[in-house]
C-alpha cells in the first residue's frame, strides 16, 4: 500500500500519508484543508505536468503563532526559508518557492518537500503559478502528513445512523510510515486500542514499528461526532476511519477526499462502483458545464444541457451516476421541520468509468450569502423570496423555471472571479453554486432562511362595498391563495388566525367588540380573531368579518388593509408569514358634515346610542345617549387621535335619567377624537371630529 525507500530522504518524499484533492478557488475563498502543527508538503512529479515558475503554499492560522518554513530538494539540498508570524486566522500567508530549486539533473521530474513546523494548529493549501497565464492552478495531487491532529469522524450536517449501527463500532486505524511513538487521547466516552479498554478522557501510549497498525474501536457515537479523537505521533503516521452509515460504508480509505472539511469527513459511498448514493426525499441534479446523460438507480435517464437542472424522484438507496461533471442537491426533513441538504460533486476520475462522489457539509446562513469565483449560481427559492432576491443589490435578472412537483423554482446564472451578495428578507431559498476550478468541477450549496423556517404566505381577498354616511357594514374577508412551505417540510394546514387590518381612522371606527382596538399615527388598527378551523383553513375559506360603522363621508373612499397575519396549527404554535390582498376599497355615496362644527358619527348600537348634538345656547354641544336607570355606572371619556385621554365626565343620576350631558369644546384644536362610553362592563366608542 506504501511504498518504501533505501534511504530516508526518499522514504519521507515518496511515503506518502494522504493525497489531497483541492478544487482551486482563488486564496480567500473558503477551501478546507487539515489542521495541523507540522507538516511536510511534498510535491512530487506532477509539478513536471504543469509549466509554471513557482510554486507556493498558503498557510491560515487558527490562532496567533510562529511557523518555521523550510526545503529539501530531491538532490538532499537544503535550505532553510524563513520563519514567519501568523497573527491574522482570516488572512495567513503565502510562501513561495522559486520553480528553479525543483530541477533535477538528467531530465528528472522535479521534486521536492516543504517543512513547516508551526506552534498552534495551522492550514495549509498548496498551488502552483502559471506565469503563461498568470492564474494559480491547485497542486494535484500534494502530499501532507501532520505529526499532531484530530481524527474528526464527525457525520456531515443531516446524515442520521440507522438503528443498525448503534451497536456497530467505529473503527480508526493508525498505519505508522517509520518507528514511531503514538499518544491517543480518548474524548469524552471510552475507547479500545487493539482490545485494551481506555477510560474517557485518558491517554493511551504505545510504540509501532514501521508498517504497524493499531486499532481503536468505539460504540459512542454521539461523543465522536462531537470531539473526535486526538491522535498524536512522533512520527508521520496514515489514519483510515470505517463505519457505517444508512447501510453504507462511512470511511473505509484514508484521509482523502475531492471535498471535505476540519469537523467532517466527507461520505463515500461505494454503491454501484463510485456512484453517489443518496438519501433524501427527493434530489435536484445540474450538468455543471457540459451536456450530459444522467442515470439514475431506478433505471431513468436524463439528458442535461450545461447548467439545466432537472428533479428526481428518490428511494433510500437509490444513486446517481454521470459520464460527465454534475451536481446533486439532495433535500431531506430536518429536525422541527428544518431542511437538512447535502451537495453531491460528482466529477468522473480521469481513468474511471464511474465519477467519484463527496457530500459537502450544507452551511445554514442568514440574510448574506458570499460568492467567491464561482462560474455558476443556481438558486432555489418559494414564491416570496424570488420576489425579492437581490444579487449584488439589483433584482435577480434570470428566468424562473418551476421545479414539477414542488412549491420551488429554479433559476441559474454566471457570475463573475468577485465576491457577490446574495440577500432575501423573506421567504425561503437556497444558493446553490457550481462550476470549475483549476479544469476540475466543484459545488457548494446551503440554506439560509431570513424569516423562519417555518412559514406562510397567503393572499386575501377583502370585499369592496359602498355604503353611505353612518351606515353600518360588514367587509367579509377570504382566504384566497395559501402558499405553504415545501412538501418535503410536511406541515399541517393552519388551524387559527389572528389579522391584524388598518384604514382611515377619520373615515370609519369599529363596533363594539373589536379585538384590541387603537389609533395609530391616522390609522386605525384592529386585530380580528377569527374562527378555528380544525381541518385547517383552505383557500375560500372565510377567515372573518369586519364590523365598521361608516363614520363621516369626509373622503370619497378608503381602503382597509391588512396589516400583519400570524397562524397557529394544531398545536397552538405561531407560524410566521407575509401576506398580500386583492379589494378592500370602501366608497362613500354621500358626503355628510353639519353646520355646527361638530360632526355627528352613528355609533353602533347596544341600546345605549351615544351621539353628539349641536347645541349652541348653553353649551358647545350636547352628548346625548339613551337614558339609563338604576345605578349602573356610566362614564363618558374623550381621547385625542393618539389615544391620549383629554377629559372625563361622569354624569349625575339626573343627567343619566335624562340621556344628556353637556359638552364643552373648551380649548380643545381641531382634529380627531373619541368618545367612549362605559356603561356597566359594556362600552361604546364614537368618532367626534372638531373643526
């Protein structure tokens, strides 16, 4: 499996641990490589396939510290670089190494090994430079082996083990290169080495010859994927990870793969012969830059143009396979309903048959979504986003098409070697970015949700009517459209609503009973409870009516909106939504003021009957209302439009017996005001509009 030397020097260039396969993207893009604190970057013959003047390696600290650099050439020269401080983890630095210490004599490849012993873990990424061009081409493939590192057998974002496995063990081993002493720390649950029992959070020691394995075992799943396991050697040493997930093989090869990342190793799945299996609820597939001929497990044949994507029905099990690049984004039921993707980069070896997958890790972003050097965006979005999608703060320009099935569309672009932003403030989606890098196609994918996860999106309908100065009417209010949020989510129809509607707070005021009323900046808000539905609301449905009194006429019409829409379901939790209308506009047919300077408003009617009368021999105006007996308390108080109480009345017994009080105007500006009158535990409100 290793191959082995006569001499040392040649023992550390050609044993090679891992070979690492970087998709290029320019240095500040988000590539992931090991973290470690020594590492010997060897780069071997393929540096004699690409015609470049230097090499260099880029290294990002995970925190401040001191790296020593070094080269070994082939011919056992030896040249000490230079030693450099790493402060900034989000910048690094890039060592570069001139073409001409790679020379070898005789028409040999040229070679070579990079040194780099840093005092805090540290990640380092290996190019070439084409100066023919001036693009940086990723070194394929380089070799690394760290001294110090996690085993992170950690599962990618979504993927669940099958109750099958929670009895299986999870299996590293450990193959040392040379004689080597070997530190394993266990995390915080027991593990066995080579069949000895090591407590959690206990170190085992022991010495392996070259060539020897060790083995560790555990069943605690959870605290693996949680913290992994420390493996320290005094000599470079391979690590192969197994186990299985959903049936399938996890990690049965070494620390290889086309994608991967410093908390998890990407899934390989073997099934059929280096196809991608997967496991959703259902997959979208893309040809990244080429027409292609895509076959799937269940015997179905799609032929896709160059960034086309088209949806597959999936089983457990199923796969898909692709002469040429193609992406897969496989979209399965999260946790409370939260979608759980996994990007697939299915790029065929150069001499298989059959592309190789990897599972990208899906990141869960909010509000910005970052772009770096992408060839394509492919985004994914529900009716409300794609209202609303920007992209670099304009509307996004390309076509929607819908995705059969699903409350999805699908729209692609190319973008340009630039960071771009991607932002929604509402609604669902999911960017989705393909392309090539250094000849080689890669994929990215993730979901950012700006409003809640769980979501509505519904339209109204509101009737138009047209009624006269105090006339009371009732505005029915429909449901007529209800988006819901994908069918892979499997949410319940909406059992109850709450709306919560506005309009001209001059031109109308609401009967009794309204829920929560108040006058807000001119307006009037009010919140109807509507009715329950425990089948759950369905478009046609009426969710309620509005009960208005058709105040003064002063305008030829007003329109109610609605203002804000929260649903419950079944279990009473608040879904979060946006909403739309159709109607809703209100025309007067006749416009009514008197000559007194008071306006009059009809109020509703519980036998009480309030109404302000002109009265200009003894006071401004006169309140009257329908004379109460007994000794229920009734108070008469007045609110300015902003809801602030300006005065209070009280009425004697003579005056309640008589249904009149008087009303003094006093030093009251014109405007808008309120007259509630309590009466026992009922009350009624009456718009008064002073002039």
């Amino acid at each position: 499996m290793y191959a082995h030397r006569s001499t040392n020097t040649m023992r550390l260039l050609h044993c090679v641990l891992v070979l690492v396969v970087l998709a290029f993207v320019p240095m500040h893009a988000q590539v992931s490589s090991h973290w470690g604190t020594e590492f010997f970057v060897s780069f071997g013959s393929i540096v004699s396939d690409v015609q470049s003047d230097s090499l260099w390696v880029y290294l990002v600290p995970s925190r401040s510290t001191t790296c020593t650099i070094s080269f070994t050439t082939c011919s056992d020269g030896h040249q000490e670089l230079e030693r450099v401080s790493l402060s900034d983890p989000q910048r690094g630095v890039r060592i570069g190494i001139a073409r001409s210490l790679l020379e070898q004599p005789y028409g040999r490849s040229p070679c070579g090994v990079l040194h780099i012993q840093s005092e805090a873990p540290i990640q380092v990424l290996a190019f070439v430079s084409d100066s023919t061009d001036g693009e940086a081409t990723a070194v394929f493939p380089s070799s690394w082996w760290g001294r110090t590192y996690v085993v992170p057998v950690n599962l990618p974002q979504g993927a669940v083990l099958d109750s099958a496995v929670q009895d299986q063990p999870i299996r590293a081993t450990i193959i040392a290169h040379a004689a080597s002493d070997v530190m394993i720390t266990a995390p915080d649950a027991p593990l066995r080495v080579n069949g000895v029992s090591i407590a959690a959070r206990a170190q085992h020691r022991l010495f392996l010859e070259a060539g020897e394995q060790c083995l560790i075992e555990t069943s605690a799943h959870d605290s693996i994927v949680a913290h992994g396991i420390l493996v320290q050697a005094s000599q470079p040493v391979a690590v192969v990870v197994g186990g299985r997930i959903n049936g399938q093989h996890l990690f049965e090869q070494q620390l290889a793969a086309e994608w991967w990342d410093t908390t998890a190793f990407v899934l390989r799945y073997p099934q059929p012969a280096g196809a991608a299996s997967i496991d959703p609820d259902y997959a979208l597939v893309a040809a990244i830059a080429d027409s292609t001929v895509v076959r799937v497990g269940d015997g179905s044949v799609y032929r896709l143009d160059a960034g086309q994507v088209v949806r597959i029905p999936v089983m457990q099990t199923e796969w898909v396979s692709s002469s040429k690049p193609i992406s897969v984004l496989a979209l399965r039921r999260g946790r409370e309903g939260s979608v759980a993707s996994h990007c697939l980069a299915l790029v065929p070896p150069p001499s298989a048959a059959v592309p190789a997958a990897a599972v990208l890790s899906p990141q869960i972003r909010s509000g910005v979504f970052r772009l770096y050097s992408e060839q394509y965006l492919t985004v994914i979005a529900d009716s409300v986003a794609r209202s609303i999608l920007r992209l670099d703060g304009a509307p996004w320009s390309a076509p929607w098409e819908p995705i059969p099935g699903s409350n999805w569309q699908v729209s692609s672009r190319r973008t340009g070697d630039d960071v771009h932003e991607l932002v929604a403030t509402a609604g669902m989606l999911i960017p989705w970015t393909i392309g090539y890098g250094d000849g080689r196609a890669y994929a990215t994918c993730g979901e950012f949700l700006p409003v809640h996860y769980r979501y509505l999106h519904a339209r109204f309908r509101i009737a138009n009517d047209t009624v006269s100065t105090r006339d009371t009417i009732a505005i029915p209010i429909e449901l007529a459209e209800l988006v819901l949020p994908p069918p892979l989510l499997q949410m319940d129809l909406p059992a109850r609503v709450r709306m919560r509607l506005r309009w001209n707070a001059t031109v109308a005021t609401p009967l009794e009973g309204a829920l929560q009323p108040s006058v807000q900046d001119g307006y009037h808000i009010e919140w109807i409870e509507a009715r329950s539905s425990p089948a759950g609301f369905r478009p046609g449905d009426t969710i309620g009516d509005l009960l208005l009194i058709a105040a003064l006429g002063e305008l030829p019409s007003f329109r109610i909106e609605v203002d804000s829409v929260i649903w419950y379901d079944q279990s009473g939790n608040a879904i979060i939504s946006s909403a739309e209308q159709e109607g809703g506009t209100i025309v007067f047919n006749d416009i009514w003021q008197d000559q007194w300077g008071v306006r009059l408003v009809s109020p509703n009617a519980v036998g009480l009957n309030p109404r302000v009368v002109p009265n200009p021999l003894e006071a401004d105006a006169v309140v009257v209302f329908t004379p109460v007996s007994g000794d229920v308390l009734v108070v008469f108080e007045l609110y300015d439009a902003m809801g602030n109480r300006v005065s209070m009345i009280v009425p004697t017994a003579g005056q309640r017996a008589s249904g009149q009080i008087p009303f003094y105007r006093g030093t009251l500006p014109s405007g808008v005001y309120f007259l509630r009158m309590v009466y026992g535990s009922r009350s009624v409100v009456t718009m008064v509009v002073l002039q």
